[in-house]
C-alpha cells in the first residue's frame, strides 16, 4: 500500500492483481486498485474531478482525464473518508499509475490538487 498527503488529504492505495484474457488477439494484464480518501483537514471538502498518467512496459503513457471517481463527486467533511476501486488494463505484466484528484474546499472556495501517488502495477508471476 502507498500512501500520501495533500493538504491534509490523505490518499491510500492497494493494488492487485486480477489476472489474463485475450480480447482482439492480444493478451490483456487486468488490475484492481482500491482507493481510500481521507480527510484530515478542518474543512469540508469535495472531489470533483480526476486525473491519471497510466504507464505500461510496452506502450506510451495513457492520460485519463474525468469528473468524479466512478460516477462519483464524494463530500468529505472533517474526519470522514470515501473508498472505491477501480482497474485497468495492461498489455504487458508491469506498469504503473499516478495522478491527481481536483477538490474543492467549502470553506475558502478554492480549488486544489490532491496528489495520487504513483503505485505499481505488477503481476506477481512476472516477479523475479
């Protein structure tokens, strides 16, 4: 699990493997990853749009940008968090994320980006 805070938000991730397939002739790597936001700031605060950089072994990096988190635009209020999971897909056994979510604080009505550490993305057969 990593884990990071901005601005008093705190971001937790734990990965996992969930296996192969084949779609369109070419082999498919799936992961989940679960999500954890908490909110140990003073103010209340909202998610309302996300930003990923997926990097694969063998393609260019993916950018994914979107509102919410799964259709999602969680209120966090102090000492409250939201958990969610999610995945992608990989064409090779290793790879990576990273990102950001935009919030809002309802106090100072300003925006800010809360920083999603970059988390690996490994198959655990490809381990060495």
């Amino acid at each position: 699990m990593v884990s990071q805070i901005t601005r008093g938000i705190k971001i937790s991730v734990l990965t996992s493997f969930e296996g192969t397939y084949f779609k369109n002739y070419k082999i498919h790597f799936a992961f989940s990853y679960e999500i954890t936001i908490e909110n140990h700031s003073k103010d209340s605060v909202q998610l309302t749009s996300r930003h990923w950089e997926i990097f694969d072994s063998l393609n260019d990096i993916e950018v994914v940008d979107g509102e919410g988190i799964i259709g999602k635009k969680p209120v966090l209020k102090p000492g409250e968090f939201h958990t969610y999971s999610s995945g992608c897909l990989l064409s090779s056994p290793y790879g990576a994320m990273k990102g950001y979510f935009n919030m809002i604080n309802f106090t100072s009505t300003k925006n800010f980006k809360v920083i999603v550490p970059t988390f690996r993305l490994c198959a655990p057969f490809a381990l060495n």
